[in-house]
C-alpha cells in the first residue's frame, strides 16, 4: 500500500479544521469527511499539531478572532430577539393585567429580560470593547476640590481650638 503524501496546503487546511475543532483530531477528521475531503488520520492530524506548533498557534490565535466576532454577533442577536419579546410580553401582560395570576406573566417577562441583560453585559459588551466597570481614579483631595469647584460644598473652615467638656 502506498503512503499517501499531503501538500503543505493540506495541512494547513487541515490545521485550521483542528483549530475550529478546539484540537479534537477526531471530531476534525469527522467534519473533514462530511464537506468531502479525504482527511488524513487523527494521529497524523496530532503529530501535525505537535511539530507545527507555532503555525497551529498562528491558526488557533486566527480561528479565535473570528469564533469570538462571531459569539458577540449571536448574543446581539439574541439581545435583539429579546428585546421584541419584552415588548410582546409587556403587550400582553398590559392585556390580561386584570386576569392575570401572580407569578406567571412576570415571572417569563423577568427571564426574558435577564437573557438580554446577560447577552449584553457578559458577551455583547465586553467583546465589541464596551466598558463593564467604571472605575474612580481621583484621591480625596481631589475629589473634595471637585465639590469645592461645582459649589457642592463650602470651602470655608473654622478652627476650633477646644472641644466643649463632655455632659
């Protein structure tokens, strides 16, 4: 039988489909397969990984930019879908609000709600470079300057040289 040789674009090619596959050879060769391509076997595709190292980190680092472009646009999504639901489930609850028993339209409005503010605070936001937390980097005396400044606070004082005794 003779030894199959692949082309430095076989490789790559088939490097990439081990990066989508987050290094599962097999899973890899499987997917390989099924778009009609005749994939090399799982210990090749891993002796592969293992002595390109750096071109499968390259690959990997590439695949990641995209994967994660792609997650920030599925959680936009779903944030818009959810946004369409709130308003439709506000509709009805505006609806049957004399009906309604407690816990039951609320409860599915609350949930909605939270899967939009989860998509955007913890994938949306953060992917697309949207601050999640803003932090104060101004000391005290900054700070009272600034209430000074605004006419927040008086900037005069009065010394008090004793403290009334105690009653």
């Amino acid at each position: 039988m003779r030894r199959r040789v692949y082309t430095e674009h076989d490789q790559a090619e088939a490097l990439m489909m081990l990066a989508v596959c987050r290094g599962n050879a097999e899973e890899a060769r499987r997917r390989m397969k099924a778009r009609g391509d005749d994939p090399p076997p799982a210990s090749t595709l891993n002796m592969w990984r293992t002595a390109q190292a750096d071109r499968y980190e390259d690959i990997r680092s590439e695949i990641s930019v995209k994967i994660t472009a792609e997650v920030a646009n599925q959680a936009e999504e779903i944030m818009l879908e959810a946004g369409e639901l709130e308003r439709e489930m506000l509709a009805r609850i505006r609806e049957e609000l004399p009906n309604i028993k407690p816990g039951e339209l609320p409860g599915a409005l609350r949930n909605v709600t939270t899967t939009k503010a989860l998509n955007n605070d913890k994938i949306a936001g953060p992917i697309r470079g949207r601050p999640t937390v803003i932090t104060e980097h101004r000391d005290a005396t900054q700070i009272l300057a600034e209430l000074q400044r605004l006419g927040v606070i008086d900037s005069t004082a009065e010394e008090i040289s004793a403290l009334p005794p105690a009653a």
